[in-house]
C-alpha cells in the first residue's frame, strides 16, 4: 500500500499523464475460478451468513466478462461430524447457495468444499476463523490526497490471545487486510478514505477473520485488481494460487479460494 | 589483533621488492589548477622521449622515477592549457604545476579521459568519467543537472526509466554499485523517488565510472564502482557560485582559510517547498535539500587534511497524514602523507547513514529504518619506477542495520511500539595491485583482493527445521514461508557466519601501434550486503540487509575484451567492448513475498544466479566546435533460480528469464555545438528496447474484483524508450572582463512529447467497468530556463 502511495504520488506531483492504450494481449488456457468466502455473523440475531460458491471461467483480459460456470454440483462438507451440505445452482447464473439454511452448524469442525465440473473433482479445506466486533465507525473531515474524499474511521479491539488476520470489506470491491502484529490485544483505530461518496448514503464496514494464507492471498490479489505492470515500483506480478485443488487432473489447477470466517459488522450514512 | 597481522604480512610483501639502482630519480608533486589552487585529477604528465607518463591521483598527486637525464615534459589535461618544460632530473625532485584553464573554459570536451598514446596503452578498461562542468552541459529534465542522468549517456548504463531510482550497469542490479562520494558510501543516490540525484554539481570536481576491470582497491559490490569527488574550495579567493532552476536553487561559497594553505567549500541546494502545490492545496509539501561541505588545509610539503561531509533530506508531508523524511548523512576525515617522494599514503575515516522515516497519521504510527557504518580505509601509492607501481592498502568497514522500528505516533493510537532485530557486520578488505608496464606495448595491471566478512551476533535469529526457512507445499504448487521452530539469541561478539573470499583482478592492454590498443580484463568480485527491493528499481523504504546464515554473498566473475582506436590526431575515438558476466547467489523473490517490514526475509527468496552479456561501442569527437559521443550496447541481462531438489519448480519454473533491467538495445547520442562565445547547444537522443514486464494473458473475478492473470515472469516489454532533448546555453559578452559571470542555459526535455510509458495499468475502469489498460508516462515536453552565475 505503501508503494501504491508513491507511485499516485510521483504521477500527481509531476504532471504525470494516464491515458488508455490498445495493447495486444497473449491469452492463456481457460480456468474454473472457485469463488467460496462465507462471512458468519454468529452474534446477529438472527445468526446471518454472508456468501455464495461462485463459479466462473477465465477470459480473455479485455472481455466485458467472465462466463459463470454452470451445472456444476457443489457440496461442503463437516469432516468432523461427517454430515453434507448440498449446494444448488440459482438460474444459470454460476452462484451456488445451500439447499438448506443450516449450514455450517459446527463452528469447530473442519469444511470441505467439493466442486465437479466439467469431468473435474476440486477440492480444499477451510476452518472457520475467528475474528473481533468493531466498537465504532464515525465520519471525520480529515483528507488525503485531493481533499474531497470522505474519512471513515473505524475502531476495533483485537483479542490479544491469537494472531489475527483480517479482512474488511468497505465497500462492494473494496478491501483492506491488515494483522495485529503491531497493535495485538489493543484498540486499532485507522482512517480509510473514499473517493467520490455522496452524503445520505449507507456505507457498511464488515470485519473478516482470516487465516495467515487467505491473508496473503488477499493482499496479494487486491494489489493486482489495481496492479501496474512495469512500474518502477511494482514487483513483478504473477499468478497467485489458492486453496482449491484439482484431483482429477491437477495441472489443471483452479483459480480462487475457499475460507470460512467470523464477522462483524456496522453501518453509517455519510453525513 | 588479526588484522595487524595482515597489515604486518602485506608490508613485508613490499619490503621485500628490490632496491633501485641509484641511476634513477624521482619527480613528484601535486597539479592544480591556477585560479583556485583546486588538485586536479586524472592529469597527464608524459615523457615523450620515452613514450611514458604518469597521471595524478585522485589527490592530485604525481610520482615517477626516471633515470638520470633531461626531459621535455607535457603536463596537460583535456580543457587546460599545455605546459611544456624541460627539466634537469639530477636528483629527487619536487615540482608542483599550476595549470590554467584554456580561454574556451566552457569548451571542454565532455568525457575528460584523454585518450592519447598513453591512455591506449594503460590496461585499465571498462571506466568512464565525467568532469562537473560537462555534466552541467547535458540538456535534463527540469534543467536540473544531474550526475546520475549524465552517466545515463554512456554505453552500458541505463535505469528503469524517468522516475526511477538507481542506475543499471552492464545488466547489474542498482544496488551493486559502489557508489563513493569523496571515498564515503552512498546507499541511497536519488532525490524525490529519482527525479534527482542526491550529488549537487555545483561541488563536484570529477567522476568516474568502472563498469568493468574493476582495480582490487574497489570492493564490495558486483557491478560497478561510481567514484565521485567533491571540490576542495578556492584556496586563493572567496568565490561564490549557484544557480536558479525550475525545481531547485543552489548556492557554493568557497574561499581560503588561509591563502594557498587550505580552504573551505560549503555548498546547498534546495527545491522549492510548493513543488506541489499547483496541484494540492497548501496543506502538503515536498521537497528536498542537501548540504555540501569541505575543509582542506595543507599543513607542510607532505601531509594534508581534509574534511568533509554530506547531509540531505527529502521531505514529503501529505496533509500532515503521510510524512516522510529520507536521506544519507557523510561525515569524512582524510589524511594524505607522503613518507617518501614514492610513497602516498591516505587515511580515511569515514560515517555514513542512511536513514528513512515514514509517519502514516491515518493509521497511527511511526516507523524509521537505516543502515549506518564506520569506515576506516588507509591505502598506499608506491611509484616504484616509471613501469612498475605498486597500489594496497586496508578497508574495514563496521555496519549496523536497523531494519525497522514502529512506535505510535499519538496517544489514542492503538500501535504498540516494536522493533525488528538489529542486525551488525564487519566487512575487511585487504588489497594489493600493480600497474605494471612489461614492455612498449604491454602493459598490465593486476592485484587481488582478500575480503572478510564476519556477521555479528544479534538479539533473535530464527532457526528453521532442517535449516530451511522456504518450504515448498506440494499440494497447490507453491513455496511459502516456514514457521520458525525456535530463536535464538547471540552476543554481539558472536559469529554468526563468516565468509572469506580472494578476489583476484587482472586487465592488460597491448598497443597495437600508436593510435590502436587491444585490452581484456578479468575480474572477481563479492557482495555480502544487498538491497531488500522486489521492484524493479529501488524505493527509498527498500532496506539494505548483511549476508548470514541464510543470505549467501553475491559473487561475481566478470570478462571483457576490447579494441580502442583513435582517429585524425586523437579528434574521434572509437572504443569496442564486449563483456560476459557471470553472478551466483543471487537471489530472487517467490511469488506474492512482501518486503516491507519483514522480520525474516529468509522466508521469502530462494537462491539463483544471475548472467548478463553485451557489446558496447562508444564513438565520440572530441575537438572542435562540434563534438560528442555516440553510444550503442547491445545486450542481455537474465536470471534463473531452479528447484532446490528435482520435485520443485523453482521460480518461473526453474527458467532463465529477462531481469528487470534488461534492455536489448540502447543507443545515446549527445553532441555539442559551440556556435560561437555567445551561444552553444546540446542535444541529446535516447532510444532504448522497452523493459521487461509482465501483461495479463486473461482475466478471473474473486469477490467482485476483477483480477488479471499473469503468466511467467518478465515474458513481455513495454513499449520502447525514446526522447530526443535540446539544450541551449547564453553566455552574455558582458562577462568578460568583470566578476560577476552570468550563464542561462535554455533547455526542451523530450522535443517531440513522447509519451514514454514508466507503466501500464491493467485493471476495471472505476466507472465505465470495463478493463482497461492504462499507460502512466511521466515527463512530456518539458521547457526549462536556469539561470547560473559565479562571482
């Protein structure tokens, strides 16, 4: 993030310029993208669980979209206490939900998602993973950059027990990861600016628990979903693999990842 | 106690040459230049009745020990006026020359190396050098001149673009160059990200770049050795120099501390705060600063002091949220003593610092890293006779790293203070080399180098089953970090490894005939500290780490042959190399590995090695109102790192592929044009082969965000470089004669608005949602007026 800082800076500071460009892409062979994050929201009433199997195909870079992959059959399951969750696909569009709302019902055991598609077996495995309530979010008038985006701060308390990982979600496509290396068991308190945010609208702030692994792949993933190729402070991207594996034909290896997480969550209305 | 010893084997090595016949004497003494009493480096003092000479070091000193006779003597350096003389050598003799600056002053030819006979036959290859007043004619970005930009010109040498910091040699990494202000370490050389470089023209004498053929004196990096060295200071009269810019303003007072004794030069420089403020509001600032200062003072015929230093900052405060402060320190104390009219001695004991401080106020913290050393050098000169001589000394270096501290910055923040284990090395050389002339035509220079390098005990250092910090999961195909299995803690006087290393060097040149030389050098080099940076060129929080327990120190082996020429009474030459490059232990990074703040950094690279090979042809034309060079390299730089054991893939699948910084071609052209005292012109052209990157072969979404999918590293190029620049300089007439000297030099960065891409942006336009790819160019056309004055 902090590189990201440079690079926005250096571009402002000196007339930098952007603009659209045609380039020619390669292409490479098409893939099933497992999309499998479930947020529990344990201490809601009614308890709410947040997410969905979606299953998408790769496409070509300047497509307008990623294909859904249908008629897949999708189940988790408790390999603890060896029950199975059947999943069911809503109308072709690729989005596979529980065929019943009990799912997951023991938050100790261990899950495993099963996706056939296409001939295909994958699998992976995840835990549920704990994470801590926000104690607040509140509007401030401090800026950044520009000076017209919109502060949020937001105070959370971390349990001092654990290392914790985190995932919160902002916004429809915005993320944040962050660890408790440096703040472990206290209160945390940072600002996240919005660009472009008109006051009376809603905005929710959810925190995720996450292991080590889903935490880097996030971090890594969030930071190629806005990635610059060849900037004189980016790495060099790659691919990054996730949790999911084909036993059928593993080369063939899937894209996306699967992880069960404790959430909290909490709303405001810019002012 | 150890190193007594070496001092003690080294000196009996050299006791132990013969005696010389009492036929022969010695002429010594110092060249400067007559109107400010400045040592001048790199002078020629030749004997054209014996075809031989000597060019002062880089204290101005001389020596050569002749037999008995009467000379003509040349002493004469490129932009100076020739002094011919005959002299008696009946005895030992001390002659100091003053030379005076030809009338064309502004005329001098850029590259000052002057390549007569006597430059062909001397087998050091691979070097060019720049003097200040050449760098500040090469037309620059903003009008800042700028010595990394000027080294940018020569064949071998590029960076990953406008913007970026470092500089890349000979397909090397940025952070294998030695870079040496007045013999001190600079770890960082750029200001503003690399806009600028941190060395002020202004208080530069001399530079010199070895690309290759490095001499045994240098060590400590892989791929180059920039020596720059600052003024001394007017020793006569107070003089008062500077300049306004478009970006930055400078200002040198320099004057006797006592006439033709000793001098003082302190010179600064400093960019305008509102850099930035068209585009922000005047909450933000940003600039950068530096500070140059020296005092010399001779204290008799055979001992001279020096002292100088260095401090500069940059400063970037974004509403007062994201404050960030970094520069480099210098602080140096020389000693030169003659103990005989042969003997040159200086001792150096130099501080060097870098320090970097971010304040991220969103987030509540603090955080400061740096790396500082204590550097004691002592090296000797021994003119042994006119073929023969002798160059070794001793350098230890004591380096302390503090990797990374973060404290809270207020009260309410819930940041608990943390430190990163401090980490300490010390770094020995002990050298001996001979420039040796076996004959007309051959002449050699060879040494070796025996570096030491003891890491020291630190607090924590963690331990890893089997000693592995990088497992490989075999199960999704990835490498990851190992969890430690314990730590352990050490005094400070611990080893924690220790590594030895002899690092022979050789190059020779054999004279074809008068005006043609062929020469060809071979060298061996070891890096044991590198800089921690997975970008492909450095930025100013990239922290510098010692080599260990799980670092391996960088080696190197480096070949070069070339053919110099040159034409119509030295007017053009024309100088061809070709050069192979062999690097083990290099490291590289396993996909997704985050840098920043990384407590153990063995977790996140494996071991590979590095090749890289080209051919460098630099044409230039030295003389006469139009002159410059004309450079072309053509080359490949790549790395590998394979699987440890067979199951693994390594890194891009245990394939060799293009570094970073591989560009395939590079051409430089800039010429100068002296219409007339008035008026002269620059201009330069660049065209280099786009860098390496990776495009996207395909896309996937992941919980709304639309991903690109990246193949194998570095498979494809942006767009290729190139800009053409143009500079004009005004030298009002009315500056002869008068003290107050005026100059504006008119100058258009990149002539035809190239738009140069420094990146492509693959992702989803925020609005339209469409994928897009989004080119960031840095400078279009960029007119600027500097205005400099001298009093």
């Amino acid at each position: 993030m902090i590189r990201k800082l440079f690079l926005l800076l250096m571009v402002k500071a000196f007339l930098g310029c952007e603009d659209v460009i045609e380039v020619e892409l390669p292409t490479s062979e098409t893939k099933l993208v497992i999309d499998a994050h479930f947020g529990l929201y344990l201490n809601e009433d009614p308890q709410m669980i947040d997410g969905a199997v979606i299953l998408s195909l790769s496409a070509p870079f300047f497509d307008n979209e990623t294909p859904p992959a249908n008629g897949a059959t999708v189940f988790i399951t408790d390999l603890d206490l060896n029950r199975r969750y059947e999943f069911q696909e809503m109308e072709n569009s690729g989005v596979y939900f529980p065929k019943n709302n009990n799912f997951p019902s023991n938050a100790q055991s261990t899950y495993e998602l099963t996706v056939v598609y296409d001939g295909d077996t994958y699998k992976g495995e995840a835990n549920l993973i704990p994470s801590v309530p926000i104690d607040d979010i509140s509007q401030g008038d401090d800026t950044l950059f520009s000076g017209d985006e919109t502060e949020i701060i937001v105070k959370f308390t971390d349990n001092k027990d654990r290392e914790d990982y985190y995932l919160f979600t902002l916004g429809a496509n915005l993320y944040l990861t962050t660890d408790d290396r440096f703040y472990n068991g206290e209160q945390f308190v940072f600002s996240y600016f919005y660009k472009d945010i008109d006051p009376g609208k809603e905005i929710t702030v959810k925190i995720n628990g996450v292991d080590k692994q889903f935490y880097d792949y996030m971090r890594i993933l969030i930071e190629q979903s806005g990635q610059n190729g060849g900037g004189p402070f980016e790495s060099t991207p790659s691919l990054v693999r996730g949790n999911m594996i084909n036993t059928t034909r593993p080369d063939n290896f899937p894209l996306g990842y699967f992880s069960l997480s404790e959430a909290f969550k909490k709303s405001l209305v810019i002012e | 106690m150890r190193k007594l010893q070496k001092i003690f084997i080294l000196s009996f090595i050299i006791s132990a040459f013969p005696l010389f016949s009492q036929e022969k004497f010695t002429l010594s003494g110092s060249i400067i230049q007559a109107s400010s009493n400045e040592t001048l480096i790199g002078v020629t003092i030749a004997f054209p009745s014996l075809g031989t000479g000597v060019i002062t070091n880089e204290y101005g000193f001389y020596s050569i020990t002749l037999p008995k006779g009467s000379y003509d003597i040349v002493v004469g350096s490129l932009g100076f006026k020739e002094i011919r003389r005959r002299i008696d050598l009946f005895e030992n003799k001390q002659m100091s020359f003053q030379l005076q600056e030809s009338s064309e002053q502004l005329k001098e030819v850029v590259v000052t190396q002057k390549t007569d006979q006597l430059q062909l036959r001397k087998p050091q290859m691979s070097i060019n050098s720049l003097s200040a007043s050449s760098i500040k004619k090469i037309p620059v970005v903003f009008g800042e001149s700028d010595v990394i930009k000027s080294i940018l010109l020569l064949p071998g040498v590029t960076s990953a673009g406008e913007g970026a910091s470092g500089f890349n040699v000979r397909g090397g990494a940025a952070d294998q160059n030695l870079i040496l202000l007045d013999e001190a370490i600079i770890f960082n050389s750029s200001h503003l990200f690399g806009f600028f470089s941190v060395f002020n023209p202004d208080a530069i004498k001399n530079i010199k770049l070895y690309k290759g053929g490095i001499p045994a004196k240098y060590g400590g990096r892989l791929s180059s050795v920039l020596d720059i060295y600052q003024k001394e200071g007017n020793s006569k009269t107070f003089k008062m120099s500077g300049g306004i810019g478009a970006v930055s303003s400078r200002l040198l007072l320099e004057g006797p501390l006592k006439q033709e004794k000793g001098a003082f030069l302190i010179g600064g420089r400093a960019s305008y705060a509102h850099l930035f403020l068209p585009l922000f509001d005047n909450k933000n600032k940003a600039y950068f600063y530096d500070l140059n200062t020296k005092l010399n003072y001779k204290l008799n015929d055979h001992n001279n002091i020096l002292l100088s230093g260095y401090f500069g900052r940059d400063v970037f405060n974004i509403s007062e949220n994201f404050i960030n402060t970094y520069g480099n320190s210098v602080f140096n104390f020389r000693w030169n003593h003659l103990f005989s009219d042969q003997l040159f001695s200086n001792l150096s004991l130099i501080y060097s610092d870098y320090f970097y401080g971010l304040e991220l106020d969103f987030v509540g913290f603090k955080w400061n890293s740096g790396i500082r050393n204590f550097n004691i050098k002592y090296d000797f000169k021994h003119y042994l006779s006119n073929t023969f001589q002798l160059n070794y000394g001793v350098h230890n270096i004591y380096h302390y790293f503090n990797p990374g501290e973060i404290k809270p910055n207020r009260e309410s923040s819930g940041i608990t203070a943390d430190k990163l284990t401090d980490k300490y090395a010390n770094e020995f050389g002990a050298y001996i080399d001979t420039e040796h002339s076996i004959s007309d035509k051959l002449s050699l220079q060879y040494g070796l180098r025996w570096s030491n390098f003891i890491r020291l005990g630190q607090d924590e250092l963690f331990i890893y089953a089997n000693d592995n910090p990088v497992i490989f999961n075999e199960e999704y195909q990835i490498y990851e970090k190992a969890t430690p299995i314990g730590a352990e803690s050490f005094k400070r006087s611990d080893h924690l490894a220790t590594y030895n290393a002899l690092e022979p060097r050789i190059s020779l040149a054999y004279s074809i005939n008068d005006k043609s030389s062929f020469k060809a050098s071979y060298n061996h080099m070891v890096q044991y500290l590198s800089l921690l940076s997975n970008t492909s060129s450095p930025t100013p929080l990239d922290v510098w780490a010692p080599s260990g327990r799980y670092v391996k120190p960088q080696l190197l082996d480096q070949y070069a042959i070339g053919y110099f020429k040159n034409f119509k009474d030295s007017e053009y030459s024309i100088e061809s190399e070709v050069y192979y490059k062999d690097i083990s232990n290099r490291i590289d990074y396993i996909d997704g590995a985050d840098l920043i703040a990384n407590d153990a950094i063995e977790q996140v690279f494996l071991n590979g090695e590095a090749r890289a090979y080209g051919l460098e042809i630099l044409f230039r034309k030295q003389e006469g109102a139009f002159k410059g060079w004309l450079s072309y390299t053509l080359s490949k730089s790549e790395q590998r790192t394979p699987g440890r054991i067979t199951s693994e893939p390594g890194i891009n699948d245990g394939k060799w592929y293009d570094s970073a910084y591989d560009k395939t071609h590079d051409i430089s052209l800039n010429t100068s044009y002296e219409l007339n005292k008035k008026w002269s012109f620059n201009g330069n052209f660049i065209f280099q082969t786009g860098q390496p990157t990776n495009y996207p072969t395909g896309q996937y979404q992941f919980k709304n965000l639309v991903i690109p999918i990246y193949g194998n590293r570095n498979e494809t190029r942006l767009p290729n470089y190139h800009r053409l620049d143009l500079s004009a300089t005004l030298t009002p007439r009315k500056n002869e004669g008068r003290r107050w000297k005026t100059e504006w030099v008119f100058s258009i960065y990149n002539l035809y608005n190239r738009r140069n891409a420094a990146s492509i942006n693959f992702s989803q336009n925020e609005d339209t949602k469409m994928n897009e790819a989004v080119r960031t160019s840095i400078f279009g056309l960029v007119p600027s007026v500097t205005y400099n004055f001298k009093f």
